[in-house]
C-alpha cells in the first residue's frame, strides 16, 4: 500500500495536479478578501466625500467658477453664492423647494415678513409748482388813450393797494369831452339831452360825477386823468413805461391778489383712478424744509396733456403770512384708501421677481429644520408706493422673502428646480433678467430658447415722474416685456422681441417723451414742456 502511495505521488501529473490545487486555494484566499476590502474602500471614499462635503461657493451668471469660500466672481465681479450647504435634509422639504444653511441664509442676508390681510391705502406721489390765483388776478387797463405824464408803479413785484393811483394819463380826447361838457351846460334849457350824453361819455371815461360836477362849476378843464387800480395785490407784470402813447384798453400792469394761491401738481393717467376731488393732501416745499401744507383738491383738470400724459391737480391754500410764492416747487402725497380691496394680502415690493410675464416670490417652507423655500406665482394687484397688493397666489400667515430673493432664485436655476427663468425645471421661459458686469455700457445677452433679449441704455432724467415716464414710453413699444430705469446709474434695463422690436425704436420712443438717451437727443419743445423737476439738461 505504501509503495502504491509513493508511486503515485512521484507521477509527475499527481504532483502537477497537486501544484494546481495549491495555486487555486491560495487563490481563493487572496480573492475572497477582495469584497471585503472593496466595501471597506467605497465606505472609506464615502466618509471621505461626506467629511469634506463643505460649502461650494459659485456664480449664478458662470456656474463653472467653484470656490471653497465666498466672495466674487473672477469673470463678472458678482458676488458669489453657496451651491451645497453643509445642512441636513429634512424629510418635510418639498422636492422643489430649495434648502440653504444657517450661514448661508445669513450669509445673503436673507430676510423674511409674515403677510396678512390688510386693508391697503395707495401712496400716490405728486410733483408741481405753486401758482397765483387766476380768479385774484387782474389786468389794470387804460380807459383812455393818450400819452404816459407820470407812472407811480416802477417795477415787478411791487406791492399796489386798491385804489391807489398807479399812473396819469395826458389825454387830448379827454380834455375835447371836458370842453364839450362846458358847451353842453350852456345849452341845458335848449338840449338837456345833449349835456346828458357828455356826461355819460365821461363817466365811461372813469370819471366820477364829484368830478363831473366840479367841472362844470369851474369851468377849467384838464387834459390829465389819473388810473386806479381796480384791486390789491401784488404787480406780477408791468408792460409800460412813462412817456410811452397808449390806446383805450392797454394793458398797463397785472396784479395778482397772493392772499390765496394754488399749489398745482401733474399727475399720471395711471394715478388719476386714485384721485378725486374732496380728497386731502398734504405738501412740502424745497424752500421751506420741515414745514408741511394740507389742503383738498378742488380740481382736475378733465383734460390731459398728450406730451407729458398728465392731468393738472390742483389745491387751494390760503396764504395769509405770504410765505408760498408762485413757481416755488411743491412735492405732495396722497394717502388713497383702496376700499374696493380691503382686506386683501400686502407685500413690500423687495419680495417680488418679475420675469416680463410673471410675478413670483418666495415662501419659507414652516416646520423645518433646514430653511427651505419654494417658489410661488403670484397676480398683483394696484401699487401702493413700496408695496403690492396680492390677488391671489399666498395666504394669510405665509412667510415671504423680502430681501435676498434673488439670491434663491440663482440657487434654484443652478440646481436645475423652479425658478424665475424656468417656469417648469428644464423648460425655459420667455421672461428673463440678467445682471451686467459694473462699469459696462449698452450690451445684450442672446437666449435663443427664451426669445427674448436683456439690454441696457443710458437714458437722462433726475426723479421719480422721469423713472414713470421713461419706462412708460419703453413699454409702449410693441415687444418689450419689461423695462426699468436705475435712476442713480442712468441705466434703463430691457427685456425685449428682437423679432418685433430693437433698441433703436425703443430709443425713439423714450426721446419722443422728452428724455436724451445715448441714440437719440429729445426735441427742445419736448423737453421745455416737461415739469421743471425734470430737467436735466444744463
């Protein structure tokens, strides 16, 4: 038996077999370990990614820029946003909401305000001047023709008193009448009816019968007559001087009674639903700082100037103590109580992002432990001056982002969710708002899957009745969805059809309004008919 087991362990195949079962054994002790070692590795790789899954900054105009903090972009200069934060996921999240860190939330400086019903009053903001009178002022005229002896009143703005004598006349025709009356009071028994004739022809000559009668009992005529004025005030207009040969009927001087004026102010198409008569207002004056003026309008104008698209608004105030002069500049606001939206959701205007065709603003999810926020359309109703009245889209008790809004929505693009510039993920909209690189001039941005272009002008003008006007003439051309002007920078920002529209005709269009823009120069007669806070032009 031994010698059989000896032989077959010197056959050479048996000691070939054996080497070959040895290999594969040792084999399979390597190689089973294999697993083992793989998962500990994925584990390893997998505590290593989530060890160093720290905040990646990153730019929402250049999303390939990826930093390990925050500050600007290479590229454009924006500031940076977080793309990943180190929070933690919260199973009450909606999927379409987008979550931010504690330090990233405080980082943008993300604000947020509880809404509630309300029952709104529109802020409408007015721009005028403060006028005379027109019912106080009054022409003094000359009742006969002749020649300027003496002129009492010397210069514009001098104060005249009712009755006080402001000019003598040398009159040839008068001194005829005079004679005339003197040959008429001869005649008396023979022709009464003559001597009445002359006496009214003088009367209508201004003279009264004291003085009527005087001539005729000395029998001395006079070719001098002396002008009243008619009413007191203040000489607004003096168009004569002495010596000068005048006929019946010229104007001498105007004279406005400033013991009442009118504070008259321009108000837009857009704010006149607003306005009615009775309603208070109160008013400031340039020149007189800390000191307000109320009163009630007592008039708009039914007609509406079709350069300026304005209606003129006018108060009355009383002016005892002379401290308004006409063509001070006034700034008035009107407090307009919206009964037929009482009750209804307001929003301070720093919540809202407008996309050409849509209004959205963003709703912190409540319950979570991460901040999370989802987007949400919104109707808007009338503007109440830094605040919108809300038709539908949140309610009562939802809190909104007021300030930082923009900055999750960059977020919300670059992770692919909802958001102004995709209505659904992954489908681009129409609407668009881009920002441009500081110190740059007129450019525009392509988005041939929007169809729409973002572009900016330099456009002139100094207040908020220019920003109205400007953007009001921009969006009256057809093709442009949007347009708002940076009153600081002279920037007019565009989102337009460059298949309806381009930026020459928009151009046109604001000059046409009476504003220069880096294409096209205002006409002179449009400028001159804009309010004098308006102008720009040294």
């Amino acid at each position: 038996m031994d010698s059989k087991i000896k032989k077959a362990v010197n056959n050479k195949y048996v000691t070939y077999g054996l080497i070959l079962l040895a290999g594969l054994f040792l084999g399979w002790l390597i190689f089973s370990g294999g697993p083992s070692s793989g998962e500990q590795t994925t584990a390893a790789e997998h505590d290593h990614d989530h060890d160093h899954g720290e905040e990646v900054w990153t730019c929402s105009m250049h999303p390939q820029i990826r930093m390990d903090k925050p500050g600007k972009c290479p590229l454009c200069a924006m500031d940076l946003i977080p793309l990943k934060t180190t929070g933690s996921g919260d199973a009450a999240i909606d999927p379409d909401a987008i979550q931010l860190s504690a330090e990233a939330v405080a980082l943008a400086n993300i604000q947020t305000t509880v809404v509630s019903r309300q029952n709104p009053v529109k802020n409408v903001r007015l721009y005028g001047t403060i006028q005379v009178d027109e019912r106080l002022s009054q022409s003094q005229t000359s009742h006969v023709s002749g020649r300027i002896e003496k002129l009492m009143v010397s210069f514009t703005g001098e104060s005249v008193r009712q009755g006080q004598t402001i000019a003598t006349i040398y009159s040839p025709e008068l001194l005829s009448a005079q004679q005339e009356l003197l040959e008429a009071v001869k005649m008396k028994d023979i022709q009464p009816a003559l001597l009445q004739a002359v006496r009214e022809k003088l009367s209508l000559w201004k003279l009264s019968d004291e003085q009527i009668a005087a001539i005729e009992q000395s029998g001395e005529v006079s070719p001098l007559t002396d002008i009243t004025a008619n009413t007191g005030g203040i000489v607004v207009s003096k168009n004569v001087n002495q010596g000068d040969y005048i006929s019946t009927g010229t104007v001498l001087f105007d004279i406005a009674d400033l013991s009442r004026v009118w504070a008259v102010f321009d108000a837009y198409e857009s704010d006149l639903p607003f306005l009615k008569v009775g309603d208070k207002l109160d008013y400031t004056l340039q020149s007189l700082p800390g000191k307000t003026f109320s009163g009630r309008i007592s008039f708009i104008n039914p007609i509406l100037d079709p350069t300026t698209r304005t209606a003129k608004v006018r108060v009355e105030t009383t002016n005892t103590r002379a401290e308004l002069m006409p063509g001070m500049y006034a700034n008035a606001l009107v407090n307009a109580p919206l009964k037929q939206y009482n009750n209804q959701i307001v929003i301070p205007k720093s919540a809202v992002l407008w996309t050409g065709k849509r209004s959205i603003v963003y709703v912190k999810q409540p319950d979570t432990e991460t901040p999370a926020y989802l987007l949400r359309e919104v109707e808007l109703g009338p503007s109440l001056g830094d605040a919108y009245l809300v038709l539908s889209g949140i309610e009562d008790g939802d809190e909104i982002v007021t300030n930082g809004a923009f900055t999750i929505d960059a977020s919300a693009q670059l992770a692919g969710k909802r958001s102004m510039m995709n209505d659904e993920a992954g489908r681009a909209v129409t609407g668009h708002e881009s920002h441009s690189m500081p110190g740059s001039g007129s450019h525009t941005h392509d988005h041939a899957s929007a169809g729409h272009e973002h572009a900016m002008m330099t456009v002139q003008g100094l207040c908020e009745m220019c920003k109205e006007r400007i953007e009001k003439a921009a969006m009256s051309v057809k093709g442009v969805s949007s347009a708002s002007w940076d009153g600081t920078a002279k920037q007019l920002h565009l989102n337009y059809d460059p298949a309806q529209t381009d930026l020459d005709k928009i151009s046109q269009a604001v000059a046409k309004a009476g504003h220069d823009t880096d294409k096209h120069k205002a006409d002179q007669k449009v400028y001159d008919a804009l309010p004098g806070c308006c102008k720009y032009r040294e």
